[in-house]
C-alpha cells in the first residue's frame, strides 16, 4: 500500500532559503507564463540527454483526475496539505494535471541526500529536488542558473509538482523513483519556523526519501503518469498540480493546448527539423489532451517560421553564394580578433496575419504585421529571442535571419542571458573581452538588418543621385535651419544675433538657453501633476538648448544635447531631421517624450498661435543607441537599454523651422 509522508523543511542554525525567494528568482519576465513554463520545462529536457542518443522526445499531456484517483492522491499521495501551501483547496475532484515527459535521457540519477557526496559526477536528483541555483553541469546546455525549476510551480495554483524518474543505478541497472514537492510561503508551527519547501516520500533518518522502483512505478501509476520501462524508459516525468496558467483567451474558451502546441514550435523548431545534406532532428513532440493526440504545426510551412528554417538550412550546410535574396557572413569582433558566430538572412515576400482572439507566443505577436527579425540561439539550438530589425524599404517584403554563436564564445553568450533565457544583456557579463563580444554581436546583427532591410542601398542611393541627392537636400534645408550657413555648419556663439532686450511679440515665446554641454535632470511620472519636474533638452539648428529644471534628492535620469541637428532619411525612406541627444537613467525605466516647436525666422522665438487648420509637426521615430528605430511619439525604455546618444526623428515641414524639446522620465 503506498502512503507517503509530508516532510516541511525548518530553519536551521545557519539560516536558509524560503520558498517565496526561490519563486521570485525566475523574475518577472515579459512573455506569457505558459510561454516561459514551456520553455524553461523543455529545455530542462534538453540539457539531460544522454550523449549516446542522437534526439530526445518529449510528451506534453494535460489529464483530468476523476473521484476515485483524486481521493487517492489527496489521502495517499498529497496527505497533510501543510501551512501557507494552497493545496487542500485544489485536491479535488476534476483536478488536472499537466506533465512534461522527456524519454532519451539520463533521469534524474546520483545521490538523494544532498549532503552525500557521489562516486560519479552526477548530482541531477539533489540539484533539481533539492539544491537551488546550482550551476550547469552540461557544456552547450540551453540553462544557466539553475532556477528554472521554479516555473513549475508558479504553474501551479497548489504550487505543487511530482517527480517520476527512471535513471541509472549507483550499482548499475537502472531504478525508479518518486517524490512530491511543493513551494509555499514560510510559517512557524509550536516556536519553530519553517522554509515553506516541502517534500512528500519516505522519512528516512528524518529526511524525505524518493519512493524507489515497484513502489514508485505504483505510484505514477495512481497519477495517470506515462510508463517507463527498461533503458528506453529512461527519463523524466514532471507533473503539475492544478494548472493555473491559462493564456488570455475569450470568456469561456480554454486555449491552453493550443498555446502549448503554438509555444512548442516557436521555441524549438531548430531541433525539429531536419535538414537535407545536413543535421537530422534532435526533437520530437507528442502532445495530448485527456488522451487525445493533438497536432503542432509544421514549421516548414508555417506562414511566419518558413523563412527562418530556410535561413537555418543554408546555416547547417557549407557557406553558398547561389541565392540573391539571402546573404551568410560571419561575425567577426576586430578588437580582440575573434569569430563569434555565422549569420544567415532570407529575404521574400511577407503579408501581414491575422491572430487570434487570444494570447499567442511572444514570436507570433511581435511579427504579425511584418517579419523582419533575427533568431538568436546559442549551440543548443534553442531560440533565445527574436531579434527585431528594421523595417524594409519595400513594405510587403521581409526578412528572416537565424544567428547561431560560435563553440568557443558560447559560455560568453550564455552569462548574458537572464534567469528565463530569454535575451541577450551585455551588461549581465563582467566587464572585458566576453562582454565586448556580446555587444559586438548585436550591433553586428543589428547592421546587418538594416542592410537586409534596404536602408544601405537606400542611404547609398541618395548619395549617389539615385533617390534624393543627400547633399543637396541638406544644403536645401540650411534655409530651413537657424543658424546653419550650410550642412554641417555652426556658427559660434559670438555671432549670433543677440535677443536678450527683443520684447515678445504677442503670440510668441523666447526659449530658455542653458549650456549645450549640461546634463539636465529629469522627473518621473509618478509625481503628481502640480510637482512634476522633468528634464529636457532642447535641439535647434543652430544648436541643442536645455530648459534647467530644479534639483531633486534622488538620482533621475539625465538628458543633453549631443550634437548639431542633422538631416537624414528614415526607415521608411522619407527625409527627417535627426536631433541627437545624449541619456543617462541611472538604473531606472525611462519613459522619452518630445515636443516639437516652431522657430521665428530669425530662430529667437517660438511661434504659439498657429493658422487655422495646421497640423504641428510631430516626432517621428526615437533612435536607440544601437541604430535601431523606434516609430513611436512617446517611448519606454528598460534599464538595460537606455545609457548612451539617441536621436529623435522629425519630418522636414516646408519652411519651418523646428525647435525640439527631449523629456525623460522615470517610468
């Protein structure tokens, strides 16, 4: 008879971790929480595949406990529901379960005590039942921190999982094993505090032991758990307690299955194809729904992933120069040497789709107008993001690009990643040479999208008399631009004319001066309208001005001018000026707002009453430090994104001249 034991984890001496600093280490990443579960899930399945495999499957299935099997987990499996774990609440009739199974793996073998040392190198079953943020063991291994395990139980309304394994033996053959675990808040019970980690199993010399082979296999028996049997059932099974990450969807619709299968593809598909002359598919997929077999999409025929898979075919096979509208080049850092990984870009046609009235994976959304990204992946072949280049020239014309890192810089792009594995951030890595090749990377990617995009030739063009003549178009707009004798020219400041005793004419406005070279503080929107102080600076032709604001105790974020205004052609190929200014945030979330003002002739005053009918000129685009446009009036930045020059793009008004005011705020 199988009767397990809750066993709740107390402080020691010492002191410990509580279960609420382990969920909250995932952080809270901006995609869909289905999403990051599956990612996180199936790249745990990734990383424990034994080398003497050429693939792994992994089985994706949601059950539903009736009575009689929901009364046995309650009184057998899960009994004692403890202090600050929601789990009596959802042991219930009709309780699902959703369980990741991966076959062609090692399981989770070794020791399981964490305080007993193993004859081999293997500690898989300590690390992920019992140690918190051990690091990698696998090299080219998709994790990094070891706190992935915790988006199984934020996937949980009971914050509960089992753990079914069958791996290798100590003294060889193979065993079979099974736990409970769960992650509640930390409580005090008769004078003693508790972690809130609690595990269910044997009590052995006053530890929580996994149930081993009849009693286990029994176990995920009772649960509804796929079977294991001999070396091909080698693997892992982790099962979810009541689900509770049901994606966004119409009142009364269930789309979790379908955003599974959705989120499966978008994230895995380097390893579920394969490739002709080339590598064979490493991945498999079987997803059911109360037993029924589900379909995933086909990535080479999916209307949005084609491109990146023949990106990725012609990435896997010898450098070729046979197709026009494709370009592989590698990556190169000059400074120090270093190759540090391969680039492939497909160009064709694209046309906007039609999502559905429900969440759909990060990827889906961020290209459903237009596909104009770069998947970024490390040596495990699994997306890291999809990197958002600029807009084409020709509308309905896109591209997709797949950037794989190089063996030996692996480790480097691995340190950037965030706990979720889901970017690239520079700044994660120690200052020196694996940070510069992070950043050398993106700005490389970067430029090659704009290439992809058609802005070179575009830009190229207009130098060379093919589209509007760049030079003469800047000597067209110095009459448009005070103080400016010609492109480039600036006058000084001593022969400028002086305003300081001109009266205002009614309708009009003089603008502060502060000195172009001074950082300006700005505010934060979370003031009250009446104590608002922003920063800002203020871009003219004939140089950039800054209206001062009053200091503030706290460290705001900074703006200045950076250079003359100049004119430029924007994404889309229409002629802007560009006024570039220079932001510090400080560690903080900057929201970025303009206003763009109109000059007298003479540049010295700002015109407030316009004509009936005018449309005042307005913000185009915010151009971030790595190039990349932004077409949006206001913008919000993250921390990591902020430091350094930007520019704000405005379109040319035919005789007009503009004055630009730059405000940055926390957000």
């Amino acid at each position: 008879m199988i009767w397990l034991t809750r066993y709740s984890e107390p402080y020691n001496a010492t002191g410990g971790l509580a279960a609420e600093g382990v969920i909250n280490q995932i952080g809270r990443p901006d995609i869909e929480p289905l999403e990051v579960l599956v990612r996180e899930a199936v790249q745990n399945c990734w990383d424990a595949k034994r080398d003497s495999v050429r693939g792994i499957e992994v089985d994706v299935g949601r059950i539903t406990l009736d009575a009689p099997r929901a009364h046995r987990v309650r009184t057998r499996i899960l009994p004692d529901a403890p202090p600050g774990l929601p789990l009596a609440d959802h042991l219930r009739p009709d309780m699902d379960l959703l369980y990741f199974a991966d076959f062609g793996t090692a399981g989770l073998g070794g020791p399981t005590r964490a305080d007993e040392s193993a004859p081999s190198e293997v500690r898989d079953f300590v690390d992920f039942v019992r140690n918190i943020g051990q690091p990698p063991d696998k090299e080219l291994g998709g994790g990094s921190f070891g706190y992935g395990k915790a988006a199984f139980y934020i996937a949980s309304q009971a914050r509960t999982i089992f753990v079914d394994t069958l791996c290798e033996a100590v003294a060889g053959g193979v065993e079979r094993r099974f736990i409970a675990c769960g992650l509640g808040e930390n409580f005090a019970s008769e004078g003693r505090p508790f972690t809130g980690r609690h595990w269910w199993g044997r009590i052995a010399q006053g530890v929580p032991e996994p149930l081993l082979d009849e009693e286990a296999e029994a176990a995920a028996r009772m649960v509804g758990l796929p079977e294991r049997n001999g070396r091909e059932g080698l693997g892992t099974t982790v099962a979810i307690v009541a689900p509770g990450l049901a994606p966004d969807a119409p009142e009364g619709m269930d789309a979790t299955i379908e955003f599974i299968a959705e989120a499966l593809v978008w994230n895995f598909w380097p390893r579920m194809i394969s490739t002709s002359e080339g590598e064979q598919a490493t991945m498999s997929f079987r997803l059911t729904d109360q037993g029924r077999r589900v379909d995933l999409p086909d990535p080479r025929t999916h209307d949005r992933l084609r491109g990146f898979v023949e990106a990725m075919d012609r990435l896997r096979r010898e450098p070729e120069d046979d197709d026009p509208l494709a370009f592989d080049r590698p990556v190169e850092c000059l400074r120090p040497i270093k190759t540090l990984g391969r680039l492939v870009v497909q160009r064709g046609p694209v046309a906007p789709v039609t999502l559905p009235e429900r969440a759909v994976p990060q990827g889906a959304r961020q290209t459903a107008q237009s596909v104009h990204h770069v998947a970024l992946m490390r040596n495990a072949e699994l997306v890291v993001k999809y990197l958002r280049g600029l807009e084409p020239v020709m509308g309905r014309f896109g591209y997709s690009g797949v950037f794989r890192c190089s063996l030996d810089v692996d480790e480097a792009f691995r340190r950037a990643e965030p706990p979720t594995h889901d970017d690239w951030v520079p700044r994660f890595v120690p200052a020196g040479h694996d940070r510069t090749f992070v950043n050398v990377a993106l700005d490389r990617i970067v430029g090659a999208c704009r290439e992809a995009a058609g802005h070179e030739t575009a830009t190229s063009n207009a130098a060379t008399g093919d589209g509007v003549p760049l030079g003469e178009f800047a000597d067209a707009l110095a009459t448009l631009m005070p103080g400016l004798e010609g492109p480039g020219a600036r006058r000084s400041s001593t022969d400028r004319p002086q305003h300081s005793r001109r009266r205002h004419s009614p309708g009009r406005k003089r603008p502060s001066d502060v000195p172009s070279d001074a950082w300006v503080d700005g505010g934060t929107d979370r003031e009250s309208p009446t104590d608002r102080r922003s920063g800002s600076v203020a871009g003219e032709a004939s140089g950039a001005k800054i209206e001062p604001t009053s200091a503030r105790p706290m460290r705001l974020p900074q703006v200045r001018a950076a250079d003359e205004p100049r004119p430029a052609i924007a994404a889309d190929g229409s002629p802007v000026l560009r006024y570039p200014f220079q932001l510090r945030a400080h560690g903080s979330r900057v929201r970025l707002s303009a206003s763009v003002e109109v000059m007298t002739n003479d540049g010295a005053q700002v015109e407030t009453d316009a004509p009936r009918g005018y449309e005042p000129p307005a913000v185009k685009a915010w151009v971030d430090p790595r190039g990349v446009p932004h077409e949006i009036t206001e913008l919000v930045v993250e921390p990591d994104a902020t430091d350094g020059t930007w520019s704000v793009e405005v379109p040319i008004r035919d005789e007009a001249m503009m004055r630009v005011v730059v405000a940055a705020e926390v957000s």
